[in-house]
C-alpha cells in the first residue's frame, strides 16, 4: 500500500508524461488488459486515456484494471488513469519511492 507522500511523488511524475494507452467504446479487452501489463512492466508508471466513446466509469476501470494487472492506482483523474506497479527485481526499478 502506498502512503500518501508516495502516491503525491508519483502523481508529480506522472503530470510530466503522456498517456501510452487509450481506451475506447470496446472498454476493458483482454488485450487492453495484455497491453497495459506489458506497458506497466516497462515503465512502471503509466497514464491511461479512457476516450469519449467508452461509457464505462474511470474509477471502476481503473479498480479492474490494478486488480488485472497486480498494480496500484495512483489517481484518476476525469478520463485519465494513472497506474504505478513496481519492477519485481529491485536493480531494475525505474522509480524510487520517497
């Protein structure tokens, strides 16, 4: 579990990046889910856009998708997620919580 100085770090770090992955109208696919772990594994911190299209609920979405992919949601805010899951090896870790 994140504590709150953390999840405000990474929020912080988050602002400076560009989404790598949109959803649309078909929602949660397994391949979103595929593509999101993949994206996870290889930066860690990711941001999500949930397009216009898709009438699902971000929070709900965002839930889902941290549940999937074994991450945890750092915030969401309007149709935007933003997920962070550590590397498993610790020599590998991209980011280093305060």
């Amino acid at each position: 579990m994140m504590t709150s100085k953390q999840r405000s770090y990474l929020k912080g770090l988050a602002m400076k990046t560009d989404p790598v992955l949109q959803i649309g109208k078909s929602s949660l696919t397994p391949e979103i889910t595929e593509a999101v772990r993949e994206a996870l594994d290889a930066r860690e911190l990711i941001k999500i856009h949930i397009l216009k299209n898709c009438v699902d609920d971000g929070n709900a979405m965002a839930a889902m998708l941290a549940e999937r992919t074994r991450s945890e949601v750092v915030q969401v805010i309007g149709r935007m997620i933003v997920l962070y899951k550590p590397a498993k090896e610790e020599k590998d870790r991209k980011i280093v919580l305060p």
